[in-house]
C-alpha cells in the first residue's frame, strides 16, 4: 500500500480544498433552505434560466427538503465538484510521473504496472468517497437547525451511489493519463468534455446527450421511495470498470 | 548473472540497439562505455524491465527478464541516469518509500551510507543539489539488496572525492559478490573499479572484454610528439623525420578514440 499512502500524501491538500468546497457550499444551502422554502419556491420557478433548474425547483415544491439536499449534495457536490475534484486527482496517476521524469525510477521497482493503477485508483477512490460521506452526515447534523429531518440512512446510499459518478469520471482520467506525457493535458481533457456535458444538460435539446442525467434529481428521488437506481449505479460501475481496465492495458504497453 | 543474447530494440524507425550479446559473471563490475545515443540507458533500461525489447533474450540471475520482469526486478537495485526524483519527500521518507519494494532491503544500510555522503537526512529531496541526488540514487539502489546493481551513470555530477567514495562503494559490493553493471562517460572511474569493459556504438557493441586486456590493446598505440611546421610531413612519413617517437602506455580514452573516433572523443564528456 506504499504506493497508496503516497497518492494520499500527495493529493491531502486537494482532498481537504474538496472537503471544504462541499462542506461549505452544503451547510450554506442549507442554511437557507428556510427562506426559500418560507418563500415559496413556485414563485422563484419563473426567474430561473434554465429549464432543468425550474425541475428542481418543482421537485423542492413537491418533496421538500430531500430533494433540495440531493440537488445541492448529490448533483452539485458529487457531481460538479465531485468531477472536478476526480479530473485533478486522476490526470497525474502517470502522466505526473512522466512529467516529472520519476517513472523510470518506479518502474524499476519489483512491481507491476497494474498494481501501481490499482493502488493509486483505489486511494483515489477512498479520497472522492470520504468527503462525501463526510458533508452527508454535516447534512444530516445540520438539518434539524432548519426544522427538517435527514434520514441519515437513506443519506448515506444515495451519497455512496451518487460517488460512483465521480469514480467514473476518476477511472477515465486515469485512463488518459496513461496515454498522455503531460497532467495538464488529460486535466483538460477531462474537464472540458464535463463541462460540455453540463451545457448538455442546461439545454433542452441536449439534454438526452448528458451525463448528469445519470445522477439528476428523477434518479436520486428514487431513494426516498425505497428504490434503489440499479440501472444508473451499473452503468456508472460498467464506466469505471471498464475504463480501469482499458487503464492497465494501455499502461502495460506504454514504452518508456 | 546478467546474459544479453541478440538482444534489439527500437524507437520507430530509429534502431538503438543491435544485436548486443554479453555475459556478466556474479562478483563482477562491468562498464558500459559509449557516445551519447549510443543505446547505454536503453540497454539498461531493458535490464530493469522498464523498456521491452523487440527481440533477444535477456536474463538475470537466471530468470528471463522479458517473460517475468517482476522476478528479474526483485534481484536488482536500479539507479537512473535521471536526477527527477519524487521532489517533495525527505531523504529519509525517499528511501523509505523506494526500499519498501524490497523484502531483503537494508535501510539502516542505507541511512548509513547516506550519512557517509554527508546527505542530510530530514532535507527534502528538492533542497539536494544534482550530485547529492545522485548519491541519493546509488544509495537506493545498493541498498535495495539485489544481487545485481544497474547504475546509470553514476559518476555524472560528482565531485573527485564523491567519485572516490562511490568507486569503493561499488568494489565492495563487488567482493560481497554482487554484480555491478554501470554505464559512465568517467573513463577514468571505469578504469579504476571495472573488471570488464564493453563499448556500445550506434547501439552495437563495438568491443567487449577484460580491462587489462583492453588496456593491453592501448599500449600499443604511439605519441607522436613534433614541431608544427613539420606536421605535413609526419604525416608523409614517419622515417627521417625530426620528430620524437615514443609508446607509451594507453588508457580508455585511447581506446575510446581508437573506436570513435574524432566524434566520438566529441560526444564523450
């Protein structure tokens, strides 16, 4: 886990920057849940740009507080932050090394190239989920200050779901930093298609095209009924899986 | 301990090594000598299982390097030619991290040796100046505790003194019986501490062989010592000449020379 535990000290800054992103954006919003919620949140419906924040809207009319800390959490958290977060840390898993010019000395190591993406993807992976978790229980801790209940419960499966869409994101760009030389270049790479994705989603037309729909308030909704989203969580698993294994065929052979 | 048999490799179309064949026998220090570009890091890199060959064999310590380049890895320490190393670790922290691959590694060894070259442990690794990194990267690799060290360029950056100190590093792992197969543009260091001596040119190994009897070959080689205006006519000829004709005894620059020639002496630092 020598390799796991460098990944973890190198990226505890940026882990903590994400901590404190989520946790502040989460407890601000929830903070002012009451003035919306006393305001009537119908009546906001009509100022808002885009017609996917007028759906959100509705949903907060229409299932209180649960839907507004999955939009706020889940959506923005997981999966705005989430990616941004999961593009930085996942672009440097080797085109850092070849950046830096140190993966002739790890390579040179009794290990294999798989373990090394491996290791680094799951301390990657523990990095994105711990956060999350986190601000799910601040959530929860927070929610009776504003005359609301979490079920801390429920909380916790739809943020352990909603990981997975930041994990894929995570797994993909470790699979173009197999192929590139420099970090910033797969950085890019990643957050730019994300962003894109994004302005999918803000458009109407688009919106079919977007990934976010994988982890909107329709799906995460489904966790107050009991549900669990099987289809989106294997879709997002089949994401990940697939893109860590195109990881370590693409690394095992890259030349150096 | 170390068998190369036609061994090639290749970046595109451009051909870095060729058909390299030689033995390293266990206890041996062997110097691998060549211009720049002449397919000395490859051919080491190949060794350490980080670049695979095109075709050839390659074995250490009896395992085959291209079929099972983890078991080949576990036998030997490696030192890079490059000086980038993991910038903000502690020197202590750096070892730790590259030793902790190994199950017979000696770290105390190592905190030791550091010690000897005057690195100051808590530093961290970006603080090191080239030379120190350097030692830092020797130390790494012999304490890893594989009965092969790969060294690339070792001597580059160092101070005569640290020079020293690394040539009876490296002897000494030679009388413990583990092989030493390094690389160096130091003709003098190789002279010093090598056993055997092979030159790599445009990636074919141009002569292999013993020290001394390398040598031997250079002692045949004549100083020609004359006045400027009679160099037309040394040239002509060597026979009634005013010119002072003397053999004296060559070392591996001359046969460096000999083998590279005017570019080479060029290339070579």
């Amino acid at each position: 886990m020598m390799l796991a535990r460098l990944f973890w000290r190198e990226h505890r800054m940026l882990a903590l920057g994400y901590t404190g992103i989520l946790g502040a954006a989460l407890t601000a919003a929830t903070l002012y849940w009451p003035n919306l919620r006393d305001a009537g949140i119908l009546t906001l419906v009509q100022y808002l740009p885009f017609e996917p924040l007028k759906e959100f809207a509705e949903g907060f009319e229409r299932e209180g507080f649960w839907a507004y800390f999955a939009v706020q959490h889940l959506f923005r958290g997981a999966g705005m932050f989430g990616v941004a977060a999961a593009g930085l840390m996942g672009s440097g898993i080797v085109a850092r090394e070849v950046d830096n010019r140190t993966a002739e000395l790890l390579l040179s190591r009794p290990i294999s190239r798989s373990r090394i993406l491996m290791e680094r993807w799951f301390a990657g992976a523990v990095l994105l989920l711990v956060p999350l978790l986190a601000t799910t229980c601040l959530a929860a801790y927070l929610a009776p200050q504003v005359e609301e209940v979490l079920d801390i419960k429920t909380a916790l499966a739809a943020t352990v779901f909603a990981w997975l869409f930041p994990l894929a994101a995570f797994s993909i760009t470790m699979f173009f930093s197999t192929l590139f030389s420099n970090q910033i270049k797969a950085a890019i790479l990643v957050l730019g298609v994300s962003i894109l994705q994004m302005a999918f989603y803000l458009i109407p037309e688009l919106w079919n095209y977007s990934i976010f729909n994988i982890i909107d308030l329709d799906v995460t909704l489904k966790f107050t009924r009991g549900e669990f989203p099987m289809q989106e969580a294997c879709t997002l698993a089949a994401v990940s899986l697939v893109s860590v294994a195109a990881s370590i065929c693409s690394f095992r052979r890259r030349g150096f | 301990m170390i068998q190369s048999v036609e061994l090639r490799k290749s970046y595109g179309s451009n051909e870095v090594l060729r058909d390299v064949s030689l033995t390293i026998q266990k206890g041996e220090v062997f110097g691998f000598v060549g211009s720049n570009g002449s397919g000395k890091t490859t051919f080491l890199k190949c060794l350490a299982g980080i670049a695979r060959p095109d075709s050839g064999s390659l074995d250490i310590c009896g395992v085959n390097v291209l079929k099972n380049p983890l078991a080949a890895r576990k036998r030997l320490g490696y030192a890079p030619g490059e000086t980038s190393l993991y910038e903000s670790m502690r020197v202590k922290g750096f070892l730790s991290f590259c030793l902790s691959f190994y199950k017979s590694a000696d770290f105390s060894g190592a905190l030791q040796m550091v010690e000897t070259f005057g690195i100051p442990l808590h530093q961290r690794v970006r603080a090191l100046s080239h030379g120190m990194k350097r030692k830092l990267l020797l130390t790494q690799a012999i304490a890893s505790g594989g009965e092969v060290i790969l060294l690339d360029e070792p001597m580059e950056g160092l101070d005569p003194e640290a020079r020293r100190k690394v040539e009876a590093i490296i002897r000494d792992c030679a009388s413990q019986g583990r092989t030493v197969f390094f690389s160096s543009h130091d003709l003098s260091s190789v002279e010093r501490v090598c056993d055997r001596v092979g030159f790599l040119r445009n990636g074919e190994l141009m002569r292999c062989g013993a020290l001394e009897e390398i040598l031997s070959e250079a002692s045949q080689f004549l100083q020609l010592s004359f006045q400027e205006e009679n160099r037309e006519k040394v040239f002509a000829a060597l026979k009634g000449i005013p010119a002072e004709v003397s053999a004296v005894s060559g070392d591996l620059e001359d046969v460096f020379a000999s083998l590279y020639g005017p570019e080479g002496k060029e290339g070579k630092q």
